[in-house]
C-alpha cells in the first residue's frame, strides 16, 4: 500500500525518453498537491541578465524586435498606449492613452507627453538621462524612443503587448516577482507618479483650451462665410434686377 505523502515513481510508465519522463513526473507531483494540499515551492526567477542602473539595449537597437519597431513606424500611439498602461499599473487603458497620443501629435505636443512617461520609466528602473533629456529624445526620434520602452519593459520582465492584467495573471501564474516598474514603491517614487499624473491632467487642459479656440474660430470663420455668400447673393440680384 503506498505511504501517503511520497511520489511513487514505480507507478510512472516507462519510456526511453527523458522528455516523457519529466513529463509524467511533473503530473504525478501536480496530482499529489491536489490530493494531499501539498504546498510545493514555486518557480524562482532567474537572475537579470541586463545591469542595474543601464539600459538593456540602445536607442538605436530598433531591430532587436522588429514587428514592434514596423508596428511603432506606422502606429506610435499603439505602442505608447501599451507602455502607459503598464507604468500606469492599469489605471489608464491602452486605447485611452493612444488617443490622447494621437491627439497630442496632431497638435504637435506628441513629444512632451511622451517625454514625460519616459521620465517614469527611468526613476521606476534607476535609468540615466541617455542620450539626452527625455522631451528632446522623443522631439527628435520618437519612434526609437518609443521602442527603447517597449524593449526596456519587455526585458525586465513585463511584455506590454500583453496588457496590465495579463501580465499580473502570468506573475501570479508562474511564482514571479513584477518588476520594478510594475510594483509598489516609497514615498520618492509615487512622488515622481503623482507629478507625472498632475503634468498629464495641465496637458489634457491645454488641449482641451486649444480645440475649444479652434471649434470657435471655425464657428467663427464658418458665420463669416455665410455673411459673404448672402452679401454676393443679394449685389448679384440687385444687378440683375438692374438688367431687367
């Protein structure tokens, strides 16, 4: 009779192939935890790879992932949508902050708010300012900056084509810590998120101010065309009238 408690790899069927073999062990041992409430310990994440305090790839490394750097050449706002959902720990949507993207480029201001996310990237994961200040890399190339984020998140960790929830399924899944720039922290860090948060309502304003200018102006410009077309309507009758 088997003791209570043990795997019993005598109960495995034999093969040749050691494949095969962890794999049956794997599920005898899954099954025993079930049966028993065995808690066996999960999964420990492999030592990073990438130094602290440095970026893990260049401002120029585009190819290192190539459908994101294609996908962020066409469309930048889907890309800087998945990367504010993720330093925003899901508080704001990916579509939401793609449109903002977008809106913001139209006017020209795409580079400031995407100066300011990059700002949260680096104090979440001690970066250095490189290769200049972070408004000035997305003023001049904002489709390396944007796949330089995508990479750094994808490199520690948190894929951001994923989305916030399923990355915090995958984590809890499979035993992981979240990275640092997806879990909580002291009162200097949520300081410099409280700051990102309070730049990016003034910039909604302003942008909020500038089409309410526009929509008046138009309204505007719309009123005075009309006036126009009704003043050269009524000298045209008058001269035809004229004729007659």
């Amino acid at each position: 009779m088997p003791i209570k408690g043990k795997l019993h790899l005598h109960t495995l069927p034999p093969s040749s192939n050691l494949l095969q073999q962890q794999y049956y062990f794997n599920q005898a041992r899954a099954m025993a935890s079930r049966r028993e409430g065995t808690e066996y310990p999960k999964a420990v994440p492999p030592p990073s790879r990438f130094p602290e305090g440095q970026w893990s790839t260049g401002i120029c490394n585009c190819f290192d992932d190539p459908s994101n750097c294609l996908l962020t050449c066409f469309c930048p706002c889907i890309t800087f949508g998945r990367i504010a959902e993720i330093l925003d720990r899901g508080n704001t949507s990916c579509r939401l902050q793609g449109l903002i993207y977008c809106a913001m480029s139209h006017i020209g201001c795409a580079w400031l708010y995407g100066g300011v996310y990059r700002s949260k990237l680096r104090g979440f994961l001690s970066l250095p300012e490189t290769p200049c200040a972070d408004w000035l890399v997305h003023c001049c190339c904002c489709v390396c900056s944007l796949c330089q984020e995508y990479r750094e998140l994808k490199n520690h960790g948190a894929d951001p084509s994923l989305g916030w929830q399923a990355n915090v399924e995958k984590w809890n899944r499979e035993g992981l810590k979240p990275p640092p720039c997806c879990a909580r922290h002291g009162s200097l860090i949520l300081l410099a998120a409280t700051h990102a948060v309070f730049i990016r309502r003034k910039i909604i304003r302003l942008i909020g101010k500038i089409i309410l200018k526009l929509l008046v102006k138009l309204n505007l410009a719309s009123n005075l065309l009309v006036f126009l077309i009704l003043i050269s309507r009524t000298i045209r009758r008058n001269r035809m009238g004229e004729l007659f």
